[in-house]
C-alpha cells in the first residue's frame, strides 16, 4: 500500500525558458494559470468544454504539468515537497 504522504503536496516549483525557477503555492499557480489561459486567444479543445476560467485552470492543474503558451513560451510545473531537516 502506498504511504499517504505521497499524496500531500507543499508547493509547485514552475519552469519557465529565460527565467529562474519559481516556487509557488497551489492556490498561487492557479492565479498564474488563469492569467495565462485569460490571455490565450484560442484554448486546447479539453480546455473548451469548461465554461469558466476557475474550472479551466483547475483542470490543467489536474490533468497536466505543461501547457504551451506560444510558439517558443511554455509553463512546467511539478509538485514538490519542501523540508527543512
């Protein structure tokens, strides 16, 4: 059986071309994956049968650790846990 504290996640570190790497709360990447979904001009298909942005963001959350912002932009996140020993 699976230790449960697999499942707790204390933050997200976000990956991004030209920029140093991030840590970020759950509740802090859904804010920056809603601004970024806000400005996208067509969304992926799975993305489209939700109606609004909360639900979009969480599903991406959820189902993905990259999204393509353009062309030669991305966002990656992973889930990580932080301790201090």
């Amino acid at each position: 059986m699976a230790d449960s504290i697999m499942y707790q996640e204390d933050c997200y570190v976000i990956l991004e071309p030209d920029r140093p790497e991030q840590f970020l709360s759950e509740a802090e990447l859904l804010e920056k994956l809603k601004d970024i979904l806000q400005q996208q001009e067509e969304l992926p298909r799975d993305l489209q049968k939700f109606n609004s942005l909360e639900e979009q963001a969480q599903h991406l959350l959820e189902t993905s650790c990259e999204f393509n912002v353009s062309p030669s932009q991305y966002l990656q996140w992973y889930v990580t846990r932080l301790e201090k020993r």
